[in-house]
C-alpha cells in the first residue's frame, strides 16, 4: 500500500483573484446578482474588468485555496489543476509552491490563458464572482495521478469542477483511486448556483464517492430542496461520514450519523472580504482530521482559519495558521 | 496660454507591486538592508520572487500612486510612464485609468516586459524593495508631452527616475515646459538610498526647477548631509517654496520661506503595510494645493491618505479618499 505523503490533495480550478471593491449600485447596474459565482468566456470576462474599479491580484481557486491553508497550517498537501503559460500561471503556481503546496504546474496544452475570477467586493463585505474558467478546462483525467491521490490522506475535489464536462472525469477517476487505495473523498458543494446547475449528479455522488462533505447551509438546503438546516442535516447523515456545514457568522455544525458538534465562529474584528471563508474552514478542518483530532477540535480549526481570512481582502491566508492553532485547541 | 485640464501630472516608473509578508530573517538571509530600494536586473528579480511567499500583486509605482491618490480624492490628474505589452502593464493602465487618470498606455518598443518591484512587507509593517524597471527605462523625452505638462497645475517628478539616464532628459523636459507654462514643478525625493545616489544633482535641481519638495526626515537629512530636521529645514527654505516634510509616526512639517506648519498625523488603527505613505501624503498634499486651499489643510490631507494607505497592504487607496476629506478639514 502507497504510504501517506500528503494529508490532502487538492483538484479544483486554478484561478488568479482579481478583487475590486464597489458599492451595490456596480452589481445592479451590470445585471449581476450579490453573492453568485457567474461563468463566463474571455470576452464577458474582459468586458467586465474594462467597468470595476483598481483592483488587486492575488492566487484563488477553491480547492486551491484549501489546500493552501492546510500548508499554512504546517500541514502537507498537493493541487491538481491546469494554469496557462504566462504571467497569472506563474503567479499561481509561485504562490502554491512558495507555501510547500506540491504542484506540477503542467499548462494547457493549447495556449489557453490562466483562469481568472473577477471579485466583486461590497461594503457588507459579500463577494460576488464571475469566473472565465481558461486553462482551468484543461484538467482531462489524464492529469489526475492515481499514485498522488494514493498518497493523500483526503483527496478534496471543489463543486465547481462539475461546470467542466472533461473534469467530472477527472473527478471520478480520484475518487476511485482514493476509494480502492482505502483514503477519504471529500468535496465541497461551492456555491448555491453551483448546487443549483448539478443537484442530481451532487446526490449520486454523495450516497457513494463522499466520505467528508462541506457546504453552507443554503448549499445544504438547496442539495435537498429543504427549507431549513435541521430537514437538511436529517438528510445528509445517512450519505456521509461526516458533514461540516457552515453558518456565517453563526458558526458551524459538525454532522455524522450518531453526532453532531456545534462549533462556535471565532472572532473578528473586521469583517473585510468574505471570498475564501468556505475554503479556509475545509482547510481547517482537514488539516485537523488528517492529523488525527476530533471532529470538535476540527471545527474550530475550520473556525480560526475562515476568521483569518474574511479579515482581509483576497482568499488565502496572510498570517501563518499554525500560530494559533495550538491556543484554539486550549480552548 | 493652455488652460489646466489636470491638477497634478506624474512622472515616474511603472510598475506592479508584488507584496509579500516576511519575517525580519527572510532579509537578513538574503542580504537584504531593511527599508532600503534597490535596483536589480530580471535575473535577481525572478530569483527573489523565487523566494519569496505568496504575493499579492496590486499596482504601484511612486509617482503613479501620487496621481492615484489625486483621483480619489475627486481630483484631476494624468500619468506618464512606460508599460510593456503584456499582463501586467494592462493591470497597471486599468488601475490608473479606472480611477479616472488619465495615461496613454504606451508600450516600450522592444518588448521589455512591465517593471516590478518586489516588496517585503516584515511584521513591523516596514517595507523593503528590489525594482526591476523593465519597460519603465523607455521612458524618453519624447514621451513627455509639453502640452500635458502645460495643462497641468503641477507636474509631480519621482526621484527614482534619476536611476534612469534617458529619463533625467524626460524630466528637464518636463520641468521647463512646467516653468515656461507658468506652472509649479514638484519633486519627491523618493528615498533616502535614491538620494545618496543623486545628491549632487538633487541639490542643483532643487535650485532651479522644484517649486514644492517631498521628502521624509532621513532623505532631506541626506541631501544636505545634516544630521537633524531643524538643520535641513534652514537649508531647504532658501531653495524651493514649499518643502513638505513627512516624520512617520510624527507626522509633518510643511516649510515656507517664512512659515513652518506643524501636522499632526491622522489616527491608525493599525499600521499594516507603510508601502506607498509618502506616496499617498504627497497626493493630499497636491491635490489640496492645487484645490487652492491653505498649507496647512493641505498637510491634513497628506496625513489623511497617507494613514489610509498604510491600513492595509498595498500603496493605492482602497477607500476613495474624498469620503473623508471634508471632516478633516472641518477640524
């Protein structure tokens, strides 16, 4: 058996963030509804950019950003995913690297640029994205090593990978792999319209391929057409080993089949940016399953990591998250 | 005569940002003196970044940031520099331009890509900074339009751009079409390691063609190789009209030939990233002198921006200024 390397790898989109700060009149004049992640081509995307304001640059990614913050924990993790040959790749693949996260950097073959995710952020702090998917496409099964997933305690694949016809086989392919090599599949359900786009496939796979989900708690509800977290939670523990479901400000509730742990948020003092709060939790929480703790101590891992990074603008962390990682398990 | 079309025009390098947070050893382990600016080549340059952390890539330039400030206070102003043609120089056009500035975006001829500047952010909030000035060194005097210069308020030079021998032509270029228009040059002396390069010919620029000088307390020291502010005051007043003199922490002074104003700094809850604080206090500065306000009110504004910029990472605004000019004022 492939001995363990990584705790977790990633696959998701590889993205580089362009953020903007604008009021809620910049939304509802482009049509653009607060809160939604929105695909669209190179020229949408272009169009787009040509209206927002000076923005910054700074590596995204869903599962990108995960496994980033597990390195930012001191724990080990990898990504797969496809960038382009040019500036915004490099930039991506430097900021995954220069964190200890092990990333081939393989580009598209076709001379496809970077993916990249305009982010709007408005005065409540809410994000609201439009991403042009570019060389993110390029992820076929054929870039998915079945001997990394083997390696990797958790393989965590993001919800939107299923907006890509060439990824879900991808996917499919390293759930198999970690399945028949006895590792844990993870995924996280992204977004609301992203639930909203692939509910019938999401459900399929849950009753077989997820041993740990994440989702916030309108991404539950939507999955199973529930109005209400508790009709959600009632649905989910009989599908999966563990589901950690976020709840904003109000924290976050840990569910399996016989339990479930009510995780206090950890505190902020400014809530900035909310882009990559979701990301940080299973970063968090990962990390703390992987080496080992209970599911209350990985919660709160999930808690500290989503408060760094909603204090700031941009969607991976800036403080190192093994700094306080050993004074929130005191607690 | 031309009438003003900009309150303030900016000279200066083009480049974009890459910031990174590290701590005091990362500078020491690469030889790297704290606080300093130094030019490398592409070679260092990628070789830095190699071993750096992850970056957030957010505008800046010195001169560029001034003008960018201008604008979001609600002022006029223009930018003149040289982009490459390539990702960066459109993030660097689309951050100037989407604040309303006005720049003609021209390319370097030969392909050089956009200039950067590697900046180490350490937990003291202090900045450290390694330029690659790529496309930036195109700068010739044919770049610098005498009729912008002409219908500009202020033209505002970087003193960076001594680094370069084919700007220093671009720069008396501009500032004798500024004095034969009848209007006010300005001159930052942009760092205390720029001016130990360039005293000698600071100082007779200073003589001739600055109507309003910016320096912090160690530069204008520097430049007249006097070892306390009192000193270099009594020096500067004779030479230009107005030298406005940032302190930090302290704040500023702002001398006349026959006036000092005292500034208080503008309150900051926490100092961050100091990259870009002369920057921003020369952009309140001129864009309340060019408004025709006093000296005085001019120095709030200076504080103002520069406590804004240094609240977070990055030497742009993210706030518009102009939010809070009027209670600054009011004072």
């Amino acid at each position: 058996m492939t001995s363990i390397e990584y705790q977790v790898v990633g696959v998701g989109n590889a993205l580089v963030d362009i953020l903007s700060h604008e009021d809620d009149g910049f939304l509802s004049g482009i049509g653009l509804e607060k809160g939604a992640a929105t695909m669209v081509d190179a020229d949408a995307s272009e169009a787009l950019y040509a209206r927002m304001g000076p923005a910054a640059e700074v590596s995204g990614g869903s599962a990108a950003n995960t496994v980033a913050g597990v390195a930012s924990f001191g724990g080990t993790a990898a990504f797969v995913g496809r960038v382009g040959d040019d500036t915004f790749g490099r930039v991506f693949s430097h900021d995954l690297r220069s964190v200890g996260v092990h990333f081939d950097g393989a580009v598209a073959a076709d001379g496809t640029p970077t993916g990249r995710c305009l982010v709007v952020v408005t005065p409540d702090a809410q994000r609201t994205m439009c991403t042009y998917l570019g060389a993110a496409c390029d992820l076929d099964p054929e870039s998915v090593d079945p001997d990394l997933v083997r390696a990797s305690a958790v393989t965590y694949l993001e919800g939107y990978l299923w907006d890509q016809p060439l990824a879900k086989a991808a996917i499919r392919r390293a759930a198999r792999a970690a399945h028949e090599g006895g590792r844990r599949g993870a995924l996280t359900l992204s977004d609301p319209f992203c639930v909203e786009r692939h509910r019938a496939e999401f459900r399929v796979l849950l009753e077989g391929s997820v041993d740990v989900l994440f989702a916030n708690e309108h991404e539950i509800c939507s999955l199973y057409e529930v109005d209400d977290l508790d009709a959600a939670m009632h649905r989910v523990r009989g599908h999966c080993e563990i589901a950690a479901l976020t709840r904003g400000p109000l924290g976050s509730v840990v569910v399996t089949r016989d339990d479930v742990h009510v995780i206090d948020p950890h505190p902020v003092a400014q809530v900035v940016d909310t882009t990559g709060a979701g990301d940080l939790y299973a970063a968090g929480f990962l990390h703390g399953l992987t080496a080992g703790l209970d599911l209350a101590s990985c919660g709160r891992l999930g808690s500290l990591a989503a408060a760094e990074v909603i204090s700031h603008l941009g969607a991976r962390p800036l403080q190192p998250l093994a700094l306080h990682a050993a004074e929130v398990l005191e607690r």
